[in-house]
C-alpha cells in the first residue's frame, strides 16, 4: 500500500474512532482525534494527487 493512500485510511479512521468515542463519552477532546484524521486524510490525498500529476 503506498503511503498516501495508508495516510487517507488512518485519518479515516481516526474520524470514526474520535466521532463514536465523542458520542459515547461526550468529553470535548476527542475533536482534536477528529481534525488529526481530517489533517492527516487530507495530507494522503495531497500526496497521491501530487504523484499523479509529475
């Protein structure tokens, strides 16, 4: 699995993992595990589109 595309699931998941834990605990800090996996996510698909194109 390229890098990019390992970068694009684990935000993913991280996403899910940070949205159902801020829906069972409701404790504020698991946001920062939901922007972490839209930082990284988007990192991936930055990469993978960069690749492309050269």
């Amino acid at each position: 699995m390229q890098r990019g595309s390992a970068e694009i699931f684990l935000g993913l998941g991280l996403i899910i993992l940070g949205i159902l834990a801020l829906k069972i605990t409701d404790h504020n800090y698991w946001w920062a595990a939901i922007a972490l996996g839209a930082v990284l996510g988007s990192k991936g698909g930055i990469s993978i589109s960069q690749r492309a194109r050269a």
